[in-house]
C-alpha cells in the first residue's frame, strides 16, 4: 500500500486505534487515538471477514519484529510501522493500545470542535480550548473494569448520550456517585497538532461548560505529509477507580476467530 492509494482509502475498514498507554509498544512506534487505522500485516490487508484474526496474529508474533500497515486520517497516507508485541512492557496487552474496527471515512463524521469554553467551567480549569480543540473520544459508557481510558465515539449522537449517563449516574442515590465526577475526554489541539488526554472534574457542576459543534464546517483539515502527523502530548496517569467490570472481549458473544463487530473496543 502506499500514499498513490489515499484516494480509496475512505471507503476502507480498518482498526482504529482508540487509546494508547504509555511506553506500550504501540506508543513507541507511534501510533495516534482517533487518527490511525491498522490496515495490513506484513502486506496482507485486513478486512471485516479475516478482522477476527488480529489478535491471533499479534499473540504469535510476540517477541518478535512485526510490520503493520497503518492509515492516518490527518495525512490521508499509509505508512508501514515496526514494532514488537511483547508483554514485558509492564501494561495491559501486547501491543498496549484498544482498537475497534470501523470504516474510516465514517469515523471522521464522530467528532466535536469545542467552539466555546465557558469561564471558570470545568472544561475552563481543566485547560480545554475553544476554537482550536476537538473532541475525539472519551470515557466509554459503561465504565468497564479500575482504568480510565477513552473510546471512540460510535455515531453523531453517542457524545450527548455519554454526558446524558454520567449525569444521570452522579444524580442517582443508590449509585457511587462520587465515581462519576471526573470524566476523561480525548482532545485533539488543531494548532499544535496533538493529542492529549484530560480529565475535567465536574463536582458541583451540571455540564461541561463548552459548547460543541459537528458537521462540515467542523471537521480537522487535513495536512499531507509525514512530517504532519499528530503526537500524543500528555497521557493521563491516575488512580483506578472501582467501576463495574464487564466480561473480558472473548467473552461477550464472540468467539477469538470471528469477524469482530463495528465499534466493539478490545485490548490489543
């Protein structure tokens, strides 16, 4: 695969990367949350049908030099990346990043531009920016296991449906309300072309306090060329926190080796 072929690429399918930890593997080898989309391995393309074998793949190639092409939504080129899938890097996973397949053209339709940021909201203190600020992910819904982590947002209406339960959650007596007060959201800085990680505190408040916006007029610009592809700035490192845990991804209605459905986040 190569950059000739960017111009099909919108109506491919692929791996999304949705969260990445830091030092993982998938870090070193710089992988990016919301922009990249693993396509192929070792010169196979992936696709829905053989999508179940990922994980497979990865778990037979530990310790060893593996090749994966690679997707960006920001540069709208592939590249291929090195990496080794190992699990002495001292997190969750091989690879050290959740995925879920998606069509890419599609995924660029789920995101937000922050247009305005109220004074002294929680988004305000928590150093989100109008205008340059997009939203790209966020605490999933359910909270699933101790760790805060993003997902990506599965249609138009899944970032409104997200705030709708943690309000509901931190409005609820018989439930641990306190575990709702912090929400972590996945930001991307259209000036400074990164990613970062932030968690807004919001004790006492009803809302985010920013006004959000989603459409054409709304989406990132793209900008080609290897030397444009975003960065994760800051990672959020915290305490865990005791949210319900959920069956692990093998479990929930699917076996190892069948095609993986959309929008499903599962370790890798």
């Amino acid at each position: 695969m190569g950059g000739s072929q960017s111009s099909t690429a919108d109506s491919m399918e692929g791996f999304q990367i949705a969260s990445v930890a830091p030092s993982s593997p998938a870090h070193e080898a710089g992988l990016v949350p919301y922009f990249d989309f693993i396509v192929g391995t070792d010169g196979v393309q992936l696709t829905r049908e053989n999508s179940g074998d990922f994980r497979d793949y990865i778990r037979k190639h530990q310790d060893l030099q593996t090749k994966l092409n690679v997707y960006s939504v920001k540069t709208r080129s592939f590249r291929d990346i090195t990496l080794t899938p190992t699990s002495t890097w001292g997190g969750v996973g091989l690879l050290g990043c959740s995925i879920n397949w998606e069509n890419i053209n599609a995924a660029q339709e789920y995101i937000w531009h922050i247009t305005d940021v109220a004074s002294n909201s929680p988004c305000a203190r928590a150093g989100v920016q109008a205008g340059r600020d997009y939203l790209i992910g966020m605490q999933g819904v359910p909270p699933d296991g101790t760790t805060l982590h993003t997902t990506m947002f599965s249609d138009k209406t899944d970032f409104h449906s997200r705030i709708s339960f943690f309000n509901a959650m931190r409005e609820d007596r018989s439930a641990n309300a306190k575990l709702y007060n912090e929400l972590l959201l996945l930001i991307y800085d259209s000036l400074e072309n990164t990613v970062r990680e932030v968690l807004v505190d919001l004790t006492g408040s009803s809302s985010l306090g920013c006004d959000v916006a989603n459409g054409y007029l709304h989406v990132i610009n793209y900008t080609p060329g290897d030397d444009k592809l975003p960065i994760i700035r800051q990672f959020y490192v915290g305490p865990t926190k005791p949210f319900p845990q959920r069956a692990p991804p093998s479990q929930q209605n699917h076996s190892r080796n069948e095609p993986l459905p959309p929008n499903k986040t599962i370790p890798a």
